[in-house]
C-alpha cells in the first residue's frame, strides 16, 4: 500500500479496515495535514474512524453506510461526500472515494481512500442555496 500512497501524494490518501469501527491502518502525507494532525498525533488519538469522528456520529454512520453499502452489494468503489473536522477546529468537506481491495484483515476487507477537498464548491452550493444542497443534507456551518 505504501507505493499506492506514494502515487496519492497529490491526495489525502488512507488504508482502513472494514470492522465494526473501521480501524485505521496507514495513510500518506496529505492525510495527515489534511486532519490537522501529525501523524504521531493521529495514530496515538484515532485508533479507527468512529474515534476521529466521536462527536460527530451521524457523520461516521455516513461514511460507514456508504462502505458497508458498497460492500454488502458486491461493490469494489464507493465515494461519499463528507465533512472532515480538522484538529484546528476548522472543517473541510471532503469527497472520499475508496476501493475495497483484495486484502484481507482476519477475514475483516481492507480498502484504500483518496480524498479530495470540495469544501470551495460546498460554499458556494450554501452561498448559492442556503444548504448544502450538493452533499445531500443539511449541514450547520457552525459543525
């Protein structure tokens, strides 16, 4: 996975686990900075992705329904627009495309994340909207 994450460098890339918490495995550069976190930081903190989102819960069961969909429907790919709260307080939205892969964790599926940030056309969806039309639910900018 590290050559897959070398490629990604461009983009927040991730490797996860598909368990009940979705363990967090590895990720590049851009990942890191993209949380706000260092990656000493990040892997001491948020074991797995329902941690990193421990405040924000509806926004984990999204990401997971969209991986667990994907896979209960024999999908490799999903993708799922959503927001990434950042250590600095700041939020970004991100569009979180991933593939499952062919690896296996004691029979728990591995896959891979590329994000990318759409937080500029989330904006103007709200300036233009009122809401956040483009993600598909309504999102307070006060996150």
């Amino acid at each position: 996975i590290i050559g897959y994450l070398e490629i990604c460098q461009r983009y927040s890339a991730a490797k996860w686990i598909l368990d009940e918490k979705v363990t967090f495995l590895d990720a590049n550069a851009a990942y890191y900075k993209s949380t706000g976190y260092s990656e000493k930081e990040y892997k001491a903190l948020f074991p797995n992705l329902q941690q990193y989102y421990g405040n924000h819960i509806e926004e984990y069961r999204k990401i997971r329904d969209a991986i667990t969909t994907a896979w209960n429907d024999g999908c490799k790919e999903f993708s799922v627009d959503c927001v990434l709260p950042a250590g600095d307080g700041n939020r970004l939205w991100m569009r979180r495309k991933g593939t499952i892969t062919d690896e296996d964790v004691n029979g728990a599926p591995v896959f891979v994340t590329v994000d990318t940030d759409i937080s500029d056309l989330i904006e103007q969806t709200e300036d233009t909207f009122g809401v956040s039309a483009l993600a598909g639910d309504v999102f307070s900018k006060s996150f």
